[in-house]
C-alpha cells in the first residue's frame, strides 16, 4: 500500500510540473513568441497590387492596344442556354464548325445588331485549314460569356449567330 501511495505521489507531482515546462524556454513550442502586427512593414504601393497577377513590364515591342479578335464564324450554332447565377447569368452556346480543329472560342457582342432589349453576340473561333469530312463531333465547340445582372437589366432576348444559323433565347 505504502508503493502505491508513493507511486501516485510522485505522479502527482510530474504531472503538475508539466504546467510549468509548457511555459518556460526549456520547450522549443516557446522559443518564438506570439505574433504581432507590423505596419512598418507593409508597403502601401505594393499592397494596392495584387501579387498573382504579374506586373507588366515596358517594352518598345508591346503594342498599347490589344489585337482585335480575327476568328471566323461558327457554321451552326446547335445549342444556346442561359444559367441563372448569383449576380448574373453564364450564357453558353454550343456550334458546330466547318472545319475540324477549332479554337480560342469566344462570344462576341455585336454593339452594332444589339438594342436595349436585346444583346446579339456573334460565335467566333480560330480556325485552320483541316479536314472538312469528319464527324461533327470532332467540330463541335461550346463556350461560355459572363453577364452580370446590371448587364440583365432590360433585356427580353439574347441571340448568338453563327454563319448558317442564329438561336435566341427570350424572357
């Protein structure tokens, strides 16, 4: 009984010396003390930045204006759907091309066909001279354009055109 007694004394007593280990410099978890704010730091022109998006740098090679997009039409435009979202709308247009190998596809708004109620976008792609007699399947292409509610506001029909064909979809 007395071993025990003694055996449970001095458990007793390692135990609550723990506590004491766990806040002094023998532990290495304090070696680095809590962490502070430091505004000298921080630099206020780079904080504005965005460190993901890399910086620009000037050239005499860089043009000021970006090209304009060259693609050609999509032949047919087969599907057109409008996906509600928070904040706005994802329109997305499937087409078929004409040529096999398609790419960079885009939807492209024409200022010029679109009126207040209305938005027409044109189907555009890169295209190269490839095979014309394959399956549609290998010429099919979908892309996808952002609009946001502010855009939304008025409009009762979107419309994309391809070369052939045109679908709209109306509210």
């Amino acid at each position: 009984m007395r071993k025990t007694g003694m055996l449970a004394m001095v458990a007793v007593v390692a135990l609550t010396g723990c506590g004491t280990i766990s806040e002094s410099r023998f532990n290495p978890v304090n070696w680095f003390g809590p962490s502070e704010p430091d505004p000298a730091a921080l630099n206020p022109a780079e904080s504005a930045t965005n460190p993901l998006i890399p910086a620009r740098r000037m050239s005499i090679f860089r043009r000021t204006q970006p090209d304009a997009f060259t693609g050609r039409h999509i032949a047919d435009i087969a599907e057109l759907s409008i996906e509600p979202r928070p904040g706005g709308a994802i329109i997305r247009a499937t087409g078929v091309a004409s040529r096999a190998g398609p790419f960079d596809v885009r939807l492209i708004v024409d200022e010029a066909a679109s009126t207040e109620d209305a938005i027409v976008l044109d189907m555009r792609a890169l295209q190269q001279a490839g095979p014309r007699g394959v399956g549609p399947q290998a010429r099919q292409v979908t892309a996808a354009r952002w609009i946001t509610d502010q855009d939304l506001r008025g409009i009762r029909s979107i419309t994309v055109r391809g070369a052939q064909s045109a679908r709209t979809v109306r509210r």
